[in-house]
C-alpha cells in the first residue's frame, strides 16, 4: 500500500513538471465523490455507510495509431477491519483505503491493415467489453463481471484483461470483434444480502426446498456464510474465455450477434459435507428428529456457451432496444458427503445441460416539456442460471429536469414475478431521488429506495436495503 502512495505522488510530480508538448496529446480528468447511506431499518445490513472516491481518469495519443488509457480509483469506506487489539495500532486496518484499477489498456488503431478495404484495431489490457445494449441487465455481456459494492447499481461491471481485435470491413459496411479474456474475474457480490436468513432461498445454496432435500427423514440445515467456500477456476488454458461478434447497420437499426464460451461469474453449489445431528444442541431444528448438518458448502463456476443477439435503433421517437441470450450451460450436480452415513448419498442436479434463454426488451420516449419515460422487461436475473428458475421482472424509470437541467427529479420503479414453480409470488423496487446541479461540475443527490417481496423472489433478497443516501460529487 505504501508503495501505490509513492507512485502516486511520483506520477503527480511528473505531471507538474513535464513540458508542454509533453503533454499536449494527454487528456486528463476524473472525480471526487463521497457517498453517505443510513439504513431505515435499524440492525439490517447496514445502519450507516460512507464510501468516499478520488477517481483519475488518463488518456494519452502519442500518435494517431496509438491510444493509451488508464482509469485509477482511490477509495475508502466507513467498514473497519479491526479485529485483535494489536489492529488498533494500524491505520490501514481501522481505516481501510484501496486502490482500484478500473481500466488500462493500449489501444492501437490500424494494425497491420490500414486500408478502404478493411482496418484491424488492437485493444490490450484491463478493459470493459461491454457487448450489449440494455440497461444494467445484458444476458450477451459475460466478459464483464458484475460490481455490485453498491447492491443495487447493476450497470456497474469490473474491467478484466482482455486482447480485443476489432476488424472494420469495407465503410463500415460490417464490423468484427474477437476477444480472449485469459484470467477469469468473478463478480462482487453483497454476500450478506444474499444469504440472508433463509439460506434455502439464497442463491449461492441449492436452489431447492427443504422437502426436497429431506435425505431419508431427515431435515437439513443449512451453514452459515463462514462454512462456503467459493473455488474460482485455475489460471489455464482450459479456463480462458473467448467469444466473436459480428456487428452491423440496416433500416436504421444497429443489430449484433455474438459467441461467448467461458463461465458464469456467479458461483453455484457444487459439493457438501455434513454430519447427523439429533438434538438442538447439535443444532437440528427441534429435539428427537435426526437432521443433516451441513457444516461446508464448496461453490464452482458453472461453464457456459452463449449465443447473443441484440439490435438498437428507433420506431418514429421512441427509442427501442432488445437483447437475446440463449444459453447452453454444462452440468452441475450437487454431491453430498456424510460423515459416518452408512447408505449412499444421492446427487442433486443444480444446473441442467437443458439450453434456456434470458432477454432483455426496452424503450425510451420524451415526451413535450421534457417527461422522459424509460421502460423495461427483463426474463431472467443474473443470479437465476437454469431455465426453470426463469423470473420476470418490469422497470420503469420516470425522469424530468427543471430550471436549465440543473435540478432533476428522478423516479425509478421495479416489478418481479415468480411463476416458477407453479406459483405467482411478486416482489417490488422503489426508488426516488432529487439531484441538484448548483455549479458546473458539481452534483448533489438525495435520495429514498426500498423493496419489498414476497418469500424466495429476488426483489425479496434486498429488502435490508431500505436506506436513505447522500451522494456529493465534483467533476474536473
């Protein structure tokens, strides 16, 4: 950590005093921003929350052929890791500050062909891909993972290190992207969320009742988050994730198919180890009935192969937009180990090798006087990997800004429904804010969100959430 502050201080220095021309191909801005959450509802998740960021963004040209680009991010949060009385002599530990790299690449335009007929662009480094055209939930994105430190921005994903090779055929006539991804990058997740208290309804456990996981009359009972453990797959050739897409323009829509082979970065289920309890003390759920307890859970990332199309454009003035991904999972079955069980132990299947498919369809329109409305259904959330656990879900977003856009009032509204399953379980998102723009450069946001759902849907995992939020934001 020292010495990210040393480089820091060193790259500002040489910023200082570089020459002009030096500097005259370089583009340099960036933020500062402190985001303060109280939770309304004392004891769940959290009460209060402060994050803080310095974020420095670099672009530099040497050439017309070459474009280097690095986005750094500098954070701290109010989340203290003290835990033995020695921490208390670590500032590190008791304010805990860390750095991130979003994004940095080098970008070469031209490469090898540089012709009317075709062009070749290289892309390496640490970079979003960024394939899709929905808002926060793309099912043909899976080269970017989820960053879900913010449990409820979905439009936030992680860069990963990628060679992206772009070839331009003829004036654009069509365009083709291939990517390999070597290093496998799993999502950010808010685990506590996710657990929660009823891990049968999580979905980093077995996506099953506890009737149907009854083993021989016994009830099952389910670890705490301390007792899972989340195995990313090796750093291999077997691992390394690649896809293709085709893109083009026609009747004025932009439309894109694409391949992905690689893995889901959300973790499933893959192995347990238990032992047979009989007595509260054992901690079974009631007294004279034998239980199995489940003292460790191993999650793997499943593979996947998708196939992805998605187009943009426009009908009149309405802005329409949609994304298909049809999705070829690999088998996992969930195996069960029992310490001193004399029969043998059953596998439950968790991801079927049945092909499914997750969508996304949206449109936007403003109407007179600036009412901006942005609707969106969703067929699958990211957590749901199998096509029987399927959920659909609605989101409106209502939007209208006043006194020269400085001041905007947003409200944003979700629906989900579980008709897995043979039931109609429903779920529901609110959340409303005011942003104020009192200077150029700067923001002030105040806002309220909620959810509330019935049990085992989705929208249910999140309730924990409600929280007012102060957000300050300066951009240079």
């Amino acid at each position: 950590m020292k010495r990210l502050f040393r480089w820091g201080k060193w790259l500002w220095v040489l910023l200082v005093l570089a020459p002009g021309d030096a500097l005259a191909g370089m583009e340099l801005n960036g933020a500062i921003a402190t985001e303060n959450y109280l939770g309304i509802k004392e004891g769940e998740f959290y009460n209060f929350r402060n994050a803080n960021l310095f974020q420095l963004k670099v672009k530099a040209q040497p050439s017309d052929q070459v474009t280097a680009f690095g986005d750094i991010e500098l954070r701290n949060t109010n989340f203290t890791e003290v835990e033995f009385i020695g921490d208390l002599w670590d500032r590190a530990t008791v304010d805990p500050v860390s750095w991130r790299i979003n994004e940095a690449y080098v970008a070469l335009y031209g490469f090898l062909l540089d012709s009317d007929a075709a062009i070749l662009d290289l892309r390496v480094g640490k970079q979003k891909i960024a394939w899709g055209e929905a808002d926060g939930f793309c099912p043909t994105n899976n080269f970017d993972p989820y960053n879900l430190e913010n449990p409820l921005d979905f439009e936030d994903r992680l860069g990963n290190v990628a060679l992206k090779a772009t070839l331009t055929v003829g004036d654009e006539l069509f365009i083709v992207e291939g990517v390999v991804a070597p290093r496998f990058l799993p999502a950010v997740l808010p685990v506590d969320l996710f657990l929660g208290d009823d891990p049968f309804a999580s979905p980093l456990m077995p996506p099953l009742g506890p009737d149907q996981m009854n083993l021989g009359g016994m009830d099952l009972v389910l670890p705490e988050g301390d007792f899972i453990r989340a195995f990313a797959p090796g750093f291999d050739l077997d691992n390394i994730m690649s896809g293709v897409r085709v893109k083009w323009a026609m009747l004025g829509f932009d439309w894109s198919l694409s391949y992905f082979r690689g893995r889901d970065n959300i973790p499933a289920p893959a192995a347990t180890f238990g032992k047979i309890g009989s007595t509260t003390e054992d901690g079974c759920l009631e007294d004279g009935v034998s239980c199995l307890l489940v003292t460790d859970v191993s999650l793997r990332y499943p593979r996947i192969d998708v196939i992805g199309f998605d187009f943009r454009g426009g009908l009149g003035d309405v802005g329409v937009w949609g994304e298909l991904g049809v999705f070829f999972p690999r088998k996992l079955d969930l195996g069960v180990r029992i310490e001193g069980y004399p029969g043998p132990t059953p596998e439950f299947p968790i991801i079927e090798e049945d092909p499914f498919a997750k969508w996304t369809v949206g449109a936007e329109y403003t109407f007179k006087g600036g009412w901006f409305f942005n609707l969106q259904w969703v067929h699958g959330f990211f957590t749901e990997q199998t096509g029987h656990a399927l959920h659909d879900y609605l989101f409106l977003v209502f939007r209208k800004t006043f006194l020269n856009e400085k001041l905007k009032i947003e409200l944003s509204l979700g629906g989900e429904l579980d008709a897995t399953r043979g039931r109609n379980a429903v779920g529901g998102l609110f959340n409303i804010l005011m942003s104020y723009k009192p200077f150029d450069g700067a923001e002030v946001v105040l806002g309220y969100v909620m959810a509330r759902g019935e049990d085992r849907v989705s929208i249910e995992m999140f309730e924990p959430l409600d929280q007012a939020y102060l957000k300050i934001r300066a951009d240079f």
